[in-house]
C-alpha cells in the first residue's frame, strides 16, 4: 500500500515548504537585494524579522525568495486577480429569428435590436427559418440576409457566411 500524495499548495511555496533547494537569492523586506545565500540562512534571516520566506520565482537558477507577510502577500495577490476578473469582458453570442417574408417594420424592430448588441460588443447569430413551401424559394432568404449585411455593414463584419443548417439559414456577424 502506498501513502496517499501530499497535495499540493496553491500558490507560491513559503518558508519550510521550500524543499530541495540549496542556496536563493534573496530580496529583503526593504526591497534591496541580498545576494545569492544558503537557504537556511535567508530562513533565519526571515524568522529574525518576524516574517516570511516566500519563492518568487521558482524556476529561476537559484531560485529568487523574498521576506514579506506571506498572509498580505496572499491578499493582495486574490485581490488582483478578482479585479482582474471584473474587469474582463465576456462576448455573448446573442441570436436573432428572422424569415423570409418578413415586413419592414419587424425587419426596423430587429435591426434596432441588432445595433444594440453590437454597440455592448456581443456577437449576433442571425437565424432565418423557412416553413413549408418557403424552401422553394430560398433565394428571398438569401436577399434578406443580404439586406441586414449591408444595413450593418459600417457596424459589423461578417464572420460566418450564411450556410444551411437543414430548414434554416444561420449567419455570424461580429462587431467591428
């Protein structure tokens, strides 16, 4: 029987958590560089202040280790990367049901609708159903899908051209 693994710690490794490694360099609390030293005695250094020895860069050669609060390094650390969340944007893919005998003001009324997701940045998925005899005339489809590419032209790029997709016809625009 094997002993379970020893899981792993997020983040940076601190203090005695360092293992295998001989001699850091060290960067003190005040920020100066302390040189290239034996790992034990950066430690001492560290617990003589009061506290941590956290490993910046691991992979560095030696690796580089600074003295710091390991708790308000941890902080600041979740601070930033939930700032960092909030203020990544998220491109929703946002769909539009169109048909190929649609009047001109329901075709007014999507258009405005389409403007709006473009001004937010969204991604809109046009999506253009035929029912019954309408497959027979799918060129009028074709001409309604053209008419929104030019209406939206000066907004928008095309980023995937209209295709079939059994009874319907889907196109991608993306804003510009």
């Amino acid at each position: 029987m094997r002993p379970l693994p020893v899981p792993q710690k997020e983040g940076p490794r601190a203090n005695r958590d360092i293992r295998g490694v001989r001699e850091v360099q060290l960067i003190d609390d005040a920020g100066q560089n302390r040189g290239v030293m034996p790992f034990f005695d950066a430690l001492r250094i560290a617990e003589d202040a009061g506290l941590d020895l956290v490993e910046i860069s691991p992979n560095a050669s030696p690796p580089v280790c600074k003295i710091l609060d390991y708790g308000k390094f941890r902080f600041l650390e979740q601070k930033k990367a939930a700032e960092a969340r909030k203020k990544q944007k998220t491109v929703e893919v946002k769909e539009i049901k169109l048909r190929p005998g649609i009047d001109d003001h329901d075709y007014d009324v999507k258009m405005k609708a389409m403007k709006g997701f473009f001004e937010e940045g969204n991604k809109v998925k046009i999506t253009l159903r035929f029912r019954g005899r309408e497959m027979a005339h799918q060129d009028l489809g074709l001409k309604v899908l053209e008419r929104v590419k030019a209406d939206v032209g000066d907004l928008a790029k095309v980023e995937q051209e209209p295709n079939f997709e059994g009874r319907q016809v889907v196109m991608v625009l993306a804003p510009r």
